[in-house]
C-alpha cells in the first residue's frame, strides 16, 4: 500500500511569493541600466541597421502607443540565458500560453501529429495567430482536435531568430482573422554579419532522451557601410524517444493496485490478466499470445475453457501466471493464463524527433530613403511516434457505417479467399482451431503483436519580400509579398484492416498458434502500410501608405491606410475514408478526419495615430475582410497610454475581432476523439451495467467512448470583444512593474452542442437517448455477454455555432536591475498570468473551467490552471559569463472534468469525469498539485572567438504529480501537458559557439 501525501502551497501562493521575492530583489535594486525591460510590455528594440521599429500589433513603425497593449518579447539572448532553444518551446514557456497547449508530448496522440501550438488565454490553437515578420503562413495541413487551424511553430530555423514577440491583445484590425486572443510573431535577424555556429549535445542523468544540434550561418555585408547584407543558414536536431517503461514507477506500469485507501480498497490492476488488490482477475483479455476457447455459435456461448492456443509455448516473453481454482472456475479458464503490461511494452512519452532547415536572407538599403528584403526558408520536421498494438476483435473508424469484428470466430473449415460457402465438402480442417475436430468454432482473444506507428514528415517552403521607404512630402510606404506550403507525409503502419483479417480468419492462413511465423507479406496484407500526402499554402501581397497630417500637442498626428489579397488552401484528404458500401474496406483506429477547401480573402484597413498632447497617447484602428466563402466582417480596435508623470503609464484597449471557420470545421469529414473513463460502481446505473456484465474487465476497467464531429459548411464566424486595462511603473531605469486586466467574450462559438449529460442518459435509459443534434451509438458488444447493453460507443454532431465563450484574467511582470560591483549584475524577473474566468455558456448553462482540468473538448483533459509564470534570474559577470536560474510555475486544479459532466467543488459527483476512483468507487485524487520546475544555465566566453554553456533543465529532479485521471487516461499517470520535464527528469546538455 503507497501513501499519497500532498505537498507545497496550494493555488496562486507559490506564486505569489516568487512575485513578492521578484518586486522585493527588485525595490532595492542598485545603480541603473540605460535600457527598459522589453518583456515588461515596452517598446521592442530597433532592427540593426535601420532606425525604424517593426512593432507587432500596430501599422505604424514607431508608433507612441507601443505600450498600449500587453507584450511579452522573447529576445534571442533572453532564450540563450534561458537553455530555450526552439521557437515552439519558447513560445510555450510564457505565463499566458493556457489550456489547449499543444507540446512535443503530445505528437503521439494528437490529431496533428507532428506540430506544436500554443493556447493564448486558453483559448485554443485556432484563436492565436502565430506571424513571421509580420506576415501569415500556411496553416498545418492537419487541424488541431480536428477543426482548429493552426501554424505550426516548427516551421522557422531558430538560429536567425532576433526576437520573438508575443502580443497579448486582440489584434484582428491589424492582421485579420484568428487573433482574438493574441498574436506570436516570429522576428527573423535582418543583418548577420561574418561566421556563427553552435553545436550541443544532451542526455538525461539516467542515459536516456539524448539530443543532438548543429547550426551555422555565414553572412556578409554591413548595411551602413556597404548597404546590403546576405546570410545563409542551416541547422539540424535530433531528439530521442522516451518511453514509460524508461521510468519507474508508478510511470511504468498500468498496474496501480498498490495505491489504497483507507479502506483498504485499491486502485486497478489495469495490466491484461493482471490480478486486482482482492486476488481476483476480472476477464480473460487479449495479449500477443492467443488463448482460445470453444464457442457454440447456435446458443452464443462459450462451451469450454480459456487455454492457451499453444500451450507447449507458455507465455513467451509476457509474464505467465497460475489461476488458483476459484479463478479457473470464476473465469472459465486453464490454470496457465499470461499477463501483458501494455504501459510498460508500449506507451510512449515523448516521440523521436528530427528538425532540419534553413535560410536564404538578403537585405538592401534603396537610394537613401528605402530598404528591401528577400528570404527564403525551408524547415522539415520529421515525428516517430508509437501507440499499443490494436487487438484483433474491434471495428473500422468512426464515419459512415463502421464495420464490427468481435468476437473472434475461428471457423470449423478453411477454403480459399473467394469461397462463398465453406464445408467439409469444399474445404480443411482449420489447423489453428484446436476445437475444430469436434466440430466447433474456437472463440480467440489475440492481440497484434506490433505496436502501431505514426510517422510524420512535414516540410515547410516559405518566401518573402518586400521594401519600405518613405517618397515625396513625407509619405511612408510598406509593400510584402509572402508565400508558403505545407507538404505533410503521415505514414502509419501495424494499423489493422478489417476485411483483411476477415480473410486470414477465414482462409486459415493467420496462424494463431506460433504468430512469430507468419510472414512479413502476411503480416503487410492484415496491416497494410498506409501513406495520406495533404498539404496546404497561402500567399498574400500587402501594402501600406502613412502620412503624417499635422501636428498636435504631443506630437505629429499620422494616418496609414492599407489592402491585401490573400489566398489559403488545404488538401488534406482522407487517410480512411468512409466506405458505406462495405464498411469492412477500412482500417481500425485512423480516423476519417479531412478536408478539402480554398478560399480568397481582401482587405483593407487603416490607422490613425493622435498623440492629443504629451500625456495621452491615442490610436484608432479598423480591417474589414471579406472571403469568398462568403463571410466578411469589420475588426475596430481602439487604444489609449495616459502618463500622468514620466515614472507611470496608463493603458487601455477596446477591440473588436473574429475567427473564421476552419476548412475542417466548414467542410471536415467525421472527426473522432477518444474519451476514457470509468462506470462509477456507486451509482444505480453504473452498479447495474457492472452486474449485467458480471463485473468483469469490459465493464469494471476504463474504456474509451468517441465524440465524432463533421464539418458544417453553414457556420458563421466567431465574433469577439475585447478590452485590456493596465498600468506600467517604471520608477528609474532599473526597475519596472506592469499589471493589465484582459476580457475577452466570443459569440458564435464553434464547437460541439452540449453533451455533458449524454452519457449518464446513455446508461441510465438503457442507452436510449433523444437529444436533437446528437446521434448516440453503442460500442462494441461484451463478447460475455453479448446480451447486456453495450457500452457507449459513439457521441455524433456536426459543428454549430453555439452561445458564448468568456475569458478573463490578470497579468503581471517585474523586472529589477542590479550591480552587485566588480561588474557584476543581476537581473531578475517575473511574469505571471492569473485566469480569473474561463467559461462557455451553452442553452443558457454556464460551464466553468478555469481551475479545473477542462475543457477537455480543447485541451483533452490536461486543465486550464488559473496561475502560470516564470521567475528568471540571470547573474552576468562582464558580458564574460553568466549564470541563469530560471523557475516555471503552473498551479493546481480540480480534477473536474465540467463539459463531461463533472462538478468544481463536488469530488463525487465528479466520478467518471476525469476523477479517478479505486476500486470501490472512493474518487483517488479530487485536485491536482501544482506543478513547479528549475532551469540553470551558465556560459564562458574562452575568448572572442569560442563560447562554452552548459544546461541543467529540470535541476531540483521535479517529479511529476500522479494524478492517473488526466490527459484523457492515457496511461501517463501523469499531466503531459505541463509536467513533462518531470517525467524526463534532470537534463543535461553542453555545447559550445563559434564566432568569426
């Protein structure tokens, strides 16, 4: 018996003391830096080799109200210090990347496999616009849970990366669709100037999850002295898999019977055959070494014991087990049964991934009052990702008429593939029925005996071009010309294809009595590998004119108009598309998802800038966009910086936005995610399934019931409101504080109608359910009781456009500077994000989520916690060397899964909904623990030339919490969407830099 302890501040505490410590380092901070915090929300830095600033979420360059709006900078030196070294794990490490996160962790589950997202907000992928330079990107081929468009963050070669700028503001008048909950916008370096390579390496403190990285870039000319500059670059990574079984435990096992509670009732033994906490083994499943038993098919039972279909073999490599008599008789079963851990065989953490790209980038100074630019870059990133081996008794993917196998009938005869009708007269005894020489059929549990992988290769081509210059009596000009394309190659292998295994049962030539025997052309005809190419693309020209008008007060007013044309597509047919013609010509698991569409989008926008006098600083912006789809609609934004004395500015922003249907959403075929849970033995219904069931494994264990959605091309954009309230204190240049309040309300959301009540209806009216909209099916039937209700198969909806959604919050970042003599200095800071309200409102019911592990139809079950932040602190020792300790917080959550039925507050009525019971249907854990992670890295500089570093991630060996009721039940045992440093555990990497 293990005893779970909790411990560590609760909530926003730990959080509210690293806040405290931050402000409180900084109050008595020593002599000043010249330059402000860029992360604190301030002007970001100038480009070299220009004196204009390209500031996201603004037409201007330059404009005075940089500040208006919540932005955090992530510059290339800030990542250094911090041992970041990809885009997406640097966009993911900000306090305001919230509920629906998409991490490398997740690559062998997810929809998308092979990209990475972030959730601004909590929000969801398809509501953060992710930018290079400024300009929009292909979107993933893939959708994101099947309907959210996304840019995948892999998609620029980080090495050239000069900053990274994350507006926390609805910008959807500057850019368009899919802002409302912020922008990221991947600044590239415009001037690289002589030879610069990195080469590290990493591996855990337990020899595993290694990494390797090379990049260089070469660049020649300066632009103030030779007015141009080219660089080129390429860089190329490799990290590898990580699996359960690569841990201990409770990381790798699905045997968790030794949790208990007081009662002395424990957790489940969810390894196959495995004996529960009581002695018992609940059924009789299916491993990779068949065991058979005979079958009457006239009365649909069983007439004989489970045996192994090859005794004289045993168990093989699994772990065999002796059944005492009470079992043998209580499962119908020979004493030599085997037990197959499929956590510990299969389960993967983390995929193997490989990154290779590069970049072409060219700029020019034009006369003296213009600059153009040119780049091309290409970035493959390449996933290999494995799940557990798929059993042999299932049925074809959601969409269209599925096809079920189960059970598994071996026949009596055998004849060729083709045979209408096989007799004795036409037909062999089947050699791998033992039963077939008395005539019956052989009943057969078999589990494939290859886990099933997904490989994705994703290549990215992006160009760019454009110029800026100035003409005439003081007009401004922008003009950019961007296109990309998406080329996705997902390969799946060992996925099982139904009739093909209705034609090996048949003709007899799967041989279930030594599987190790069967060939490769076999084992390529039940699982044939299966190739689905999409690929998407977007190009788009823009241009810009500003002027300034006249002056006021506080400076000159400017006006900037502008329009651009864009186009978006994606062919992302289906990898198993719906066959209702014979539903058997499909695979088990790959799901239906995809779609086919284009659209053509113009716009026009404008700005105006009025600097009313030196105190207050005033910007109007507008963008009305128009699609061929047939959606239009006009974003206004509105902001406001008030500084009533040079050490404080106020600030504010209105703004008015919206987020289009994706091309999944309007057109996507059935779309099907898997939910696990539990029958809770506590309520009348649940106790009743069980015993229908005679409280075997099919009803005792988690199963997994899917919600299918299917594209509506009737969907209207989601509108949203939003405004920002906020205040920067910069008392000297050696301290700053910021503190913004953010609200953000959504109206015609997309998503699915409400099914929170569904499957407690499913079981309580003996799975009869009338619920508009909503088609409910039952799942594959007990094969011991084929009687008994099923359980619950499928939810079916199409997209709507249902009430609202309401997102609300605080945010907050200190930055203190200090000389600590000898040239010395510190830096210290924090940022954190505070998620007040996160809610849907459906048919007038309110769900709220922030706090808890939903919404799971979002973020598949890993929570919006309503407290994250960083605290970083970096020693440097005269631009010598440097020591950074940087600390990533995320807070608890209830346990509640709300939009599956769960309750905040109410642990029992939370039961089934993500909430984790033992055996006697006491709930495990009601709240997750806070999650808290360290950083260190420190840096030498040899001499001018060679940089050595080091990284230390996950420094305290923070273990994750055991929580086994999160992200979907999975098997982690663990939140992979914030802990997975604690499942790698303490990480090292070395590397050195080149500069010529």
């Amino acid at each position: 018996m293990k005893t779970i302890t909790k411990i560590g501040l609760r909530g926003g505490a730990a959080l509210q003391a690293l806040t405290l410590v931050g402000a409180g380092l900084a109050a008595f901070s020593a002599p000043a830096f010249a330059q402000a915090p860029q992360a604190a929300g301030t002007q970001a830095a100038s480009d070299e080799g220009n004196d204009t600033i390209v500031v996201t979420g603004s037409i201007f360059r330059n404009p005075s109200t940089a500040t208006a709006a919540p932005l955090t900078v992530l510059s290339s030196e800030e990542l250094t210090k911090r041992g970041v070294n990809t885009i997406s794990d640097a966009v993911q490490s900000i306090s305001a990347n919230n509920a629906g996160s998409m991490s490398k962790s997740w690559n062998s589950f997810n929809f998308a496999t092979g990209a990475t997202a972030v959730s601004l907000r909590g929000l969801g992928s398809g509501n953060t616009l992710t930018l290079f330079d400024g300009l929009r990107s292909a979107p993933y081929p893939l959708a994101d849970d099947g309907h959210r468009n996304f840019v995948d963050l892999n998609a620029m070669p980080n090495a050239i990366v000069e900053r990274i700028d994350v507006l926390q503001d609805g910008a959807s008048a500057t850019y368009g669709a899919d802002a409302v909950a912020g922008v990221v916008n991947v600044i590239v370096k415009k001037e690289i100037v002589g030879l610069h390579a990195n080469a590290s390496a990493g591996l855990s403190q337990r020899g595993d999850a290694g990494e390797r990285r090379i990049d260089a870039t070469y660049g020649y000319g300066k632009l103030n002295e030779d007015g141009f500059n080219i660089y080129i670059n390429g860089e190329y990574q490799k990290s590898d898999p990580l699996f359960a079984r690569d841990r201990g435990f409770p990381w790798n096992s699905a045997d968790l019977s030794s949790y208990c509670n007081d009662s002395g009732s424990c957790l489940a033994n969810n390894v196959v055959n495995g004996v529960q906490s009581n002695g018992a083994i609940l059924s009789i499943g299916s491993t990779r070494v068949p065991v058979m038993r005979p079958y009457d098919p006239t009365t649909v039972t069983p007439s004989g014991n489970w045996v192994l279909a090859n005794p004289a073999a045993g168990c093989r490599d699994l772990t065999a087990i002796t059944l005492t008599p009470a079992q043998q008789a209580a499962l119908g079963a020979t004493a030599q049964q085997c037990q197959q851990d499929n956590v510990k065989d299969y389960l993967q953490a983390q995929p193997t991934i490989e990154r290779i790209g590069g970049a072409l980038h060219a700029t020019v100074n034009v006369g003296s009052s213009a600059q153009a630019y040119a780049m091309f870059n290409f970035y493959n990133v390449k996933t290999a990702s494995s799940l557990t081996p798929l059993t042999f008794a299932g049925q074809t993917a959601a969409g269209g008429d599925t096809f079920v196998l189960s059970p598994v009938l071996l026949p009596v005869y055998v004849c060729p593939q083709g045979t209408v009708t096989c007799t004795a007269a036409n037909g062999t005894l089947n050699p791998n029925n033992p039963f077939a020489s008395s005539g019956q059929l052989a009943r057969v549990n078999y589990r494939y005996d290859r886990p099933r992988e997904t490989f994705s290769d994703a290549k990215t081509y992006r160009a760019a071009a454009g110029i800026n210059g100035s003409f005439g009596t003081g007009w401004d000009y922008d003009a950019n010309f961007t296109w990309s394309r998406v080329d996705l190659k997902v390969t799946n292998k060992n996925f099982l294809f139904a009739q093909h295994l209705v034609d090996v049962i048949n003709d007899g030539s799967w041989n279930f009595i030594n599987p190790n025997a069967n060939s490769e052309d076999l084992r390529n005809y039940i699982a044939p590998v299966n190739v689905n190419k999409s690929s998407s693309e977007l190009w788009q020209v823009q241009g810009t004119l500003s002027k300034e008008l006249f002056q006021l007060p506080g400076g000159a007013m400017k006006l900037a108009v502008g329009a651009a044309y864009r186009h978006e597509s994606i062919d992302n047919p289906s990898a198993n598309p719906p066959d209702n013609a014979n539903p058997s010509e499909r695979y088990y698991s790959i799901n239906a998802v995809g779609a086919i569409g284009s659209r053509n989008v113009k716009s026009a926008f404008f700005a105006l800038d009025v600097p009313a006098f030196d105190q207050l600083q005033l910007e109007a912006q507008g963008r009305y966009d128009k699609y061929s789809s047939g959606q239009q609609n006009f974003s206004p934004k509105f902001t406001a910086v008030f500084t009533p004395i040079k050490q404080v500015k106020l600030r504010g922003t209105f703004s008015k936005g919206f987020r289009i249907p994706s091309f999944n959403e309007a057109y996507g075929l059935p779309t099907t995610g898997y939910i696990t849970t539990t029958i809770d033995p506590k309520t009348p219904e649940g106790a009743a399934f069980i015993a229908a069931h005679g409280g075997n494994a099919y009803a005792s264990l988690p199963y997994s019931y899917g919600l299918t959605a299917t594209g509506n091309p009737d969907l209207k954009p989601e509108k949203s409101t939003s405004y920002t309230l906020g205040a920067v204190f910069e008392p000297s240049s050696r301290f700053s504080f910021t503190a913004d309040y953010w609200h953000i309300k959504i109206k015609g959301l997309i998503g699915s109608p409400d099914y929170s009540s569904i499957v407690d209806a499913y079981y309580q009216n003996n799975g009869v359910v009338n619920v508009p909209g909503i088609v409910v099916k039952p799942g594959i039937p007990d094969p011991d009781h084929p009687s008994a209700l099923p359980v619950l198969g499928f939810i079916e909806y199409s997209f709507v456009n249902s009430d609202s959604q309401l997102a609300s919050g605080l945010d907050f970042s200190a930055t203190g500077r200090f000389d600590l003599g000898s040239n010395i200095r510190l830096t210290s800071s924090v940022n954190a994000s505070y998620l007040m309200k996160l809610q849907k409102t459906v048919g007038g019911v309110v769900q709220r989520y922030d706090g808890t592990l939903s919404p799971c139809d979002v973020t598949s079950c890993s929570g919006a916690p309503k407290w994250r932040g960083t605290w970083s602190n970096t020693l440097d020792f005269n631009d010598k060397a440097f020591i950074n300790l940087t600390a990533y917080y995320t807070s608890g959550y209830d346990m509640a899964s709300i939009d599956y039925g769960g309750v905040k507050g109410d642990c029992d009525a939370s039961l089934g909904a993500s909430v984790y019971t033992y055996r006697d249907g006491t709930p495990f854990k009601c709240r997750a623990k806070r999650w808290i992670d360290v950083d260190m890295t420190a840096s030498v500089k040899v001499n001018d030339q060679f940089t050595l570093y080091a990284n230390v991630m996950n420094l305290l060996d923070s273990k994750p919490d055991f929580n086994p009721g999160q992200t979907y039940s999975l098997g982690y045992n663990y939140n992979v969407a914030w802990e997975g440093a604690g499942f790698t555990g303490r990480w090292f990497r070395v590397g050195v830099k080149v500069d010529y």
